[in-house]
C-alpha cells in the first residue's frame, strides 16, 4: 500500500514538473518567461520538459539519500526506488526522437 502511495507521489510530481510550464503560457496568454531553448537529443529532436524532470528527480533523489533526516516512516526507500524506475523510463523517453502530430 505504501509503495503505491509512493509511486502515486512520485507520478504526480512528475506530471505536475512536465505540464506546468505549457498550463503557465497558457494561463499567461504565451510562452513563459523563463522558456528555454529546446535541447537536442539523440534522436535530434527536442525534449527541455523530459530533462527538467530527469534534473528534478535527480535533486530530489540526492537530498532523500543525503539530506532526509530519517527514513520518513519507510517512504524514504520506497521513493528512491520509484525515482530510479521513474528515471530510467525518462532517459528511454530521450532517445526518442520528437515528433508533433
């Protein structure tokens, strides 16, 4: 039950670092002020949301690890791992190459 409230967590704070750039421009009438040129990748095309999540995730990881007190009543195990399978899905995601419909 816990590792699902985790991964539930963890999923959300990951849809919420992908969307709310795009739902700020929207909300703001165009594109945000801190917008970024999109990286290229691999598969040359664009991903700047993916690797601001993969850099979110990376942060959040180290300070569970390094930083957390204790271990957060069990969470503190269960979020890193759901963070590494999180992560690893998002560096797949980045050879991909990006295509708009």
């Amino acid at each position: 039950m816990r590792n699902k409230a985790v991964t539930l967590v963890v999923v959300a704070v990951l849809m919420f670092t992908l969307a709310a750039p795009s739902l700020m421009a929207q909300a703001m009438g165009g594109a945000p002020a801190n917008a970024q040129k999109p990286m290229a990748t691999k598969g040359g095309g664009p991903h700047p949301q993916i690797a601001k999540a993969i850099r979110h995730l990376e942060e959040t990881k180290e300070f569970l690890k390094n930083d957390a007190s204790n271990d957060l009543e069990g969470h503190k195990h269960a979020a890193i791992e759901n963070i590494n399978e999180a992560l690893k899905h998002l560096h797949e995601a980045m050879k991909v190459e990006h295509t708009k419909p």
